[in-house]
C-alpha cells in the first residue's frame, strides 16, 4: 500500500504542475488579449507612430498594394504591441512557476536577470527606432536614383522594422549573456578579454546578417553590441571578484543547513522525496 502511494506521489506531483502551467499560460494568453482590445482602437495611430521615421522624410510616402493590408497591417501591429507590452507579466508568470525549484541564492539571482534583460529588450528597441531608423531611412531615400518617387508598401515596412526590432532587442541581451557564460563557469573573463579580438569580428559578421546591406546600419548594431560586450565582460570580473570575496565553499553543515532550508520553503519536494 505504502508503494503504491509513493509511486503516486510523482505522478500527482507531474498533473499538477502541467495544471499549473495550463492556468499560467492561459493568464497569459488573457492579459495579452486584454491589451490587445484595449489597443485596437488605436491600430492606426500605432500604425501613424511606428511609420513615423519613415514618413518624415521629404518626398516618401507609403502605398498599400495588397487590398487587405490598410486594415491587416494595422491589427498586425497592434497585436504584437499587445505582446510587448505585457512582456513583464509574461515574465512574471516564467519565474512564478520556476521559482519553487530554486535555491534561494539562485531566485535573488534570477529575478535581477529578468528585469534587467528586459529593460535590454526594450532599450534596443528603443535605440532602433530613436537613432537607427532615422539614419538608415534617410540614407536609403537620398540612395535613390534620380526620378525615383520612394514609395514603401506598409506591409513590407512592418516586417521590416519587425525583424529589425528583434535584431536590436536580442543584441542588447549581450551582457546578459556574457554574465550568464561566466556564472555557469562555461567560460572565463580572462578568456573572453583575450579573445576580444574574434569577439569584436563575430559582432560585424552578425551585425552584417541582421541588418539591411547598407554599412550604417550594420556599424549601427555592431558598435552598441560591442559596447555592450565590454560592460558584460567588465560586470563579471566585479561579480566573479564579488563572488570569491564573500563565498566560499560549503562544509557538510553548512550544506544540510541549506537543504534544510529549501526543503521549509517547498514542502512539496519534501512530500515526493
């Protein structure tokens, strides 16, 4: 009887965290929905604001070649401004449901990492629209030959700054991953700072994927990146220094006292051990 019971135990444990994963989820996909009808009378003015660097420009103005476009393009918009909006809650839910498994020194480091890399997320989002594509539209209008008229397609212009909005969003994520590489131990500062050089080649070469065939936009991207690098690299040796300072390694006390600990702060594992 006593076996049959604790061969239960996991699977009642598995039901339910995938019941809870089921309700987060679904918070999700209600707080994303939520925005999103809030958002929807305003589709054309997101629409107004987002074409705004683009539409400045003397002599350039949008057409719309698809008969649906002037009324998908605009809800397009708005839903995946609903989606970024509500990045911090999506990430809320993220660590709400993994938090019970982590140490307690592992959740204060986790919860700094979210929100820093979102603010990173949005920062590059940001940089994109205030200072690249300004630049990079500009360049492309007086690009044009002479008799030229400059007319974009809105839909084609939304995939556009789409993936140049990830591209930058992503790539300001690199301290964040640089401070990950070096507090997993996958690597060491001092080799990272040795192989500046390759590093600083790597962040052209995927500058050059990411961005449009011009060299302003790639420079645009690859010089932040690097930039971005250097801080990473300069936040680990303090937080590695840091480390070495206040830690130490754990005795067997020391260790039992922390099982201890996590086991009162999730009673639940204890109940399937």
């Amino acid at each position: 009887m006593a076996e049959t019971e604790n061969q239960a135990h996991p699977e009642g444990s598995l039901l339910s965290h995938l019941l809870e994963l089921r309700n987060r989820l679904l918070y999700c996909i209600v707080v994303i929905l939520i925005a999103f009808g809030a958002l929807v009378p305003f589709a054309k003015d997101l629409y107004a604001l987002l074409a705004r660097p683009l539409i400045d420009i003397p002599g350039v103005q949008m057409v719309a070649i698809d008969v649906v476009s002037p009324f998908l393009t605009p809800i397009k918009l708005t839903f995946a401004v609903a989606i970024v909006v509500t990045v911090p809650f999506l990430l809320y839910q993220l660590w709400a449901f993994v938090a019970p498994g982590l140490y307690r020194n592992e959740r204060r480091f986790m919860m700094p990492l979210l929100v820093s890399s979102t603010l990173l997320f949005y920062g590059g989002m940001a940089f994109a629209y205030y200072f690249v594509f300004p630049a990079a539209f500009k360049l492309f209008a007086m690009s044009a030959p002479a008799g030229v008229s400059v007319t974009t397609d809105i839909r084609s212009y939304l995939d556009f700054v789409f993936s140049l909005f990830f591209a930058f969003g992503i790539t300001f994520e690199v301290p964040i991953a640089t401070i990950l590489l070096v507090k997993t131990g996958f690597v060491r500062p001092e080799t990272l700072s040795a192989k500046r050089s390759y590093v600083i080649l790597g962040v052209f070469i995927i500058a050059a994927v990411l961005t449009p065939p011009d060299v302003m936009s790639q420079f645009l991207l690859a010089i932040p990146m690097w930039l971005l690098f250097e801080v990473g690299l300069f936040l680990s040796y303090r937080m590695r220094g840091k480390d070495t300072s206040e830690y130490h390694e754990l005795t067997e006390q020391e260790m039992e006292a922390e099982l201890d600990a996590h086991e009162r702060d999730n009673p639940a594992d204890k109940d399937r051990d």
